[in-house]
C-alpha cells in the first residue's frame, strides 16, 4: 500500500524540499505538516493545498490527483 500523499512527497522530492521546508512555508510547524502528510487529524485545507501547487508549478486541475481523498 502507497505511503498517503505519495503524489505530494515525489513532487518534494523532485523539487528538493524536505518536510520541515514545506511546513515553514505553510506557517505548520513540523508535527502539524507530519499529521497532514499522513492523514491524522487534519487534513490539508484548501488553502495550504493551492499554496502547495503554486509552489511546485502544478496546474489546479491536478489538485484531485496530489490531493486525494482520505479512503
């Protein structure tokens, strides 16, 4: 079974970030990035994932794909 958010952590490693980088970013300190990344408590809002396809270049369209819902 794929790690969650397997989509997001091969865009931060393409783009050479590291969780820490990402949550500074966000304004997250590390263990509220942790939580998101794997799907405990909270997920993502809808505004820290369109920062995050802003940052990494990807089109809105793909939000579903890097973004999917917890199964």
């Amino acid at each position: 079974m794929a790690k969650p958010h397997a989509k997001l952590r091969g865009l931060m490693m393409a783009n050479d970030y590291t969780m820490p980088q990402l949550a500074r970013k966000l304004g997250l300190g590390k263990s509220a990035m942790s939580e998101r990344l794997n799907y405990h408590r909270n997920g993502f809002t809808l505004d820290e994932a369109y920062t995050i396809m802003r940052l990494f270049k990807v089109p809105n369209e793909q939000l579903h794909e890097i973004f999917p819902p917890k199964a």
